[in-house]
C-alpha cells in the first residue's frame, strides 16, 4: 500500500473546504452499484442499482427498443416507475435508494432476427436491452453478477480481479455491446500484454465446443504477430457456434460498449482445417489495434484489419509470403473494380462501396506501412506506440485524431498528408509505386518473379 504524502496544515485546509463544497454542474458524476440476478427457471433478469449520492435528478433507461421487455421497474421496492420509451425521470434521490428492473428474458433472446438470442441453456441479449442505468454515471461505478451454480456470464467490462465485479467505465450507454447468460465456462487466454475472456455458447455438444475453444486457442496468438503484444490488456470474446453451418466463420464483429470485445458466428460443422484456413477471425482480432474510429473512420478501420488478416497470417506460417501478397493483390483488384464514387470518408455501409472502403483502405496501410520502414520504422511500430499511450480508450476518436498521433511518431512518412489525401479520394488508389517500391507488378505476382527485395520481406517475414 502506497502511503499518502505529508501535508500541511494549510493544504490540509483547502482540501476539506473543497470536499465540504456543494456539487457543480461540471461535477463528477454519482458512482452506482448494481447487482444483476438470473432466474433461470423463470427466465427473468434483475438489475438492482444503487447510489450512495443524493441527487436532485436521475434519470434511468435502457436502450430504446428495452421496454417491451421490462416486467417492473421499481424504486425503493415499493414506487412503481413507468418509464416510456426514452426512460423516466426520478426526482430527490436519496442517498443510499436503490431501484430494481426485471426483465423478460426469454422475451428478449426470442427477438434476435437470428435466431440465436435463446437456447436451452442459455441467453444472448444486447445490454441495451435489459441494462436499466441513468444515462449518466461515475466510469467507476459498478456491475456485480450473482448468478446461480453453474450459470456464468460474458460481458464486455473490465474485471474487477478475479470476482465477478466489473468496472463499468466511461464509454457512451448507447455504444453496441455484446452479453450472454447460460450454463457454459468462461476461459483465460494469456498472452504477453493481455489476456482473452473466452465463452463459447452452449449451441453444440461438449465435444465439438472443445473443438472450437483448440482451434481460437491456436489462432489467438495471431494477435502477437505485429510487435510480440496483445493490443488491449482484457477482451471479452463471445463465440456462437452455429450447428449445421458449414461456412467457416461466417461472421464477426468488434463492439465497443463497456470496452473492446470480439464476436465470431462459427461454423460448427466447418472442421479444424476450415477454420484455420478462414481469415475472420484475424480480421476482427486486428480491430483490436484501434480505438472507435466512427463513420468517417471506417474506411481506415477496416481497411487496417484488412491488411492485417493478410499480412499476420503470413507472419505466422499460415501461408507463405508469396501467397500473403497476390491475397492483398486480389484484395485491391476487388476494390479497383468498384469504379469512381463519393470521397472515401463519406462511404457508408450503403452504395455497394465496401470493397472500396476496406481495400483502399488497406492500400492506404501499406503505402503508410511502405514510408514508415523507409524512415525506419514501421506500422507495427506506430502503432505499438499508440496502444501504450491511449489503449484502452473509452472516447471515439475522430480518425484526424488518431492519424495526427500515429503521424507524430515518424513526421517524415507522411501520414496524415496521405491520410487527407485518401479521405478525400473518388477513385481507387494508384499503387504503381508502392508495388515498384516492393519490387511487384500489378496482377502478377507468383514464384517465379519474386527476386529477394528487403522492404518487401520485412512486412511479411516470420514472427
């Protein structure tokens, strides 16, 4: 235990008149306590919170699709609430009044329009959609789980040790998260810099779970393959294995409520060498390297993964670097084709842009990649340096922001310059350079032309 400094009297003074101040608008929010049961049987979920603060006004909600499946929101245990759609407004809070919601689970899970929110032994459901909280909360207030013997929870928090305590944190309550209940383990993976909470759901057997927790324990490490570090120091990552589906992984996505975590839709009935063999999974594994980047970041999201899924695979002898090239060659062939549109930053999920929007932005990482090593440096770098200083981070970052950080490790390389550029850019980037740089012709890479050239082995060699 670190023990306090000496102060005096004086200084002593100042502090205790401050703590005896009334509250200012820009004060620190009120911490909470909560408390999530499960009655399983019943299918019900209780959330109790708690504040030792007095306020004058807290207003409590969920998401907004959350009241079709709220039973009872009460406070104090006698006060019925009726919030509507945006929530309810609760006015003289008293210090140490808690309120308590119960939720329809079975209700919730049967709503995923896939299908898979609600099994036997288990419930997959958005914390939008049964997280009752005020919008607004001290980042260090907290969420217990006291579920019954033999029922487990996956969650996004941080861990508060090894309880089943989390810290909630500052991320905005509306940021998408994911959250499962049910009879299944939660398993450790540790890696240098971090570890990965791992729950598979229990949609298939025992036998071919286990099959899918050696294979992700096989494949994490992928995740060392830039600079020897995991990217966050604790990721929740929820598999759903999916019976009779024989598509590898057909899905995954990175969420950010509550902090980074990892979903991967799995084949079930693919086998060990199709997942292997599937780049999904390192894709949304490279995600991890940086923060929300929102909208206007997409392109540089996962154009980042996109290079990555390649380029680590490569790294880690799941194929030779010949073949992680004329994958990423085939990768910008793919967004070439799209032809001309909007800016690359104004590119949504609409248009039928997204091959633009992930190879454009991957060649936006290679030719950065390509400066960064002729400077000596490389993206591994930069961005090992951004995760020491700013990962994990609670706040989007407009994507000026995280370019202007990575740019000042190496001015030289141009980043941000090209990053402007790029945002800015309606037609497919020119890489004639870049592939004469790293001694490539366009659509024609294979054995017997790749001659030794030192800047293009160093992205791919072996870790």
């Amino acid at each position: 235990m670190r023990m306090p400094n000496p102060r005096s009297a004086w200084t002593t003074l100042i502090s205790l008149l401050l703590v005896a101040a009334p509250c200012s608008a820009g004060a620190a929010q009120a911490r909470w306590e909560f408390v999530v049961g499960l009655e399983p049987a019943q299918e019900i979920l209780t959330v109790r919170g708690c504040s030792a603060q007095a306020q004058a006004l807290v207003r409590l909600r969920a998401g907004s699709q959350a009241l079709p499946y709220l039973k009872s929101l009460t406070r104090g245990g006698q006060q019925t609430l009726r919030p509507d759609a945006r929530g309810v407004r609760v006015n003289d809070w008293q210090a140490g009044e808690c309120f308590e919601a119960r939720i329809d689970l079975k209700s919730a899970g049967l709503a995923d329009r896939y299908r898979i929110g609600r099994g036997k032994d288990y419930w997959r459901v958005s914390p939008a959609l049964w997280f009752w909280r005020p919008r607004r909360l001290n980042p260090e207030s907290t969420l217990e789980f006291r579920l019954p013997a033999g029922w487990s929870e996956s969650v996004p928090w941080t861990p508060i040790g090894e309880s089943q305590r989390y810290r909630l944190g500052a991320t905005p309550d509306d940021w998408p998260a994911q959250t499962a209940f049910g009879r299944f383990d939660e398993t450790l993976i540790d890696l240098p810099g971090g570890r990965l909470r791992v729950a598979i759901l229990p949609l298939v057997d025992a036998s071919r779970r286990q099959s899918v927790m050696d294979w992700f324990k096989d494949t994490a490490p992928v995740l060392l393959a830039s600079d020897g570090q995991v990217p966050l120091p604790d990721t929740q990552v929820l598999i759903v294995p999916l019976p009779g589906v024989s598509e590898p992984v057909p899905w995954g996505q990175v969420s950010r409520g509550g902090a980074a975590a990892v979903a991967l839709f799995v084949g079930a009935d693919a086998g060990s060498e199709a997942w292997r063999q599937d780049w999904t999974t390192a894709h949304e594994l490279a995600h991890l390297q940086h923060p929300f980047l929102g909208s206007r970041g997409r392109w540089l999201a996962e154009g980042l993964a996109s290079y990555y899924q390649y380029v680590w695979r490569a790294r880690t002898g799941q194929f030779s670097a010949t073949e992680g090239w004329r994958r990423l060659d085939a990768g910008f062939k793919r967004g070439r084709a799209v032809g001309s549109g909007p800016p690359l930053a104004e590119l949504g999920r609409g248009w039928g842009g997204t091959m633009r929007v992930y190879w454009a932005g991957a060649a936006y990482w290679l030719e950065s990649d390509i400066a960064l090593r002729q400077h000596g440096s490389s993206l591994d770098a930069v961005l090992g340096a951004f995760r020491r200083q700013h990962l994990p981070s609670e706040r989007n970052w407009p994507p000026e922001d995280f370019i202007t950080a990575l740019d000042a490790e190496v001015p030289q390389a141009g980043l941000l310059a090209r990053y402007q550029r790029y945002a800015s850019d309606r037609e497919f980037p020119d890489l004639r350079d870049s592939y004469r740089a790293l001694g490539l012709k366009i659509g024609q890479i294979n054995d017997e032309e790749m001659p030794a050239n030192p800047l293009r082995d160093s992205i791919m060699k072996q870790r």
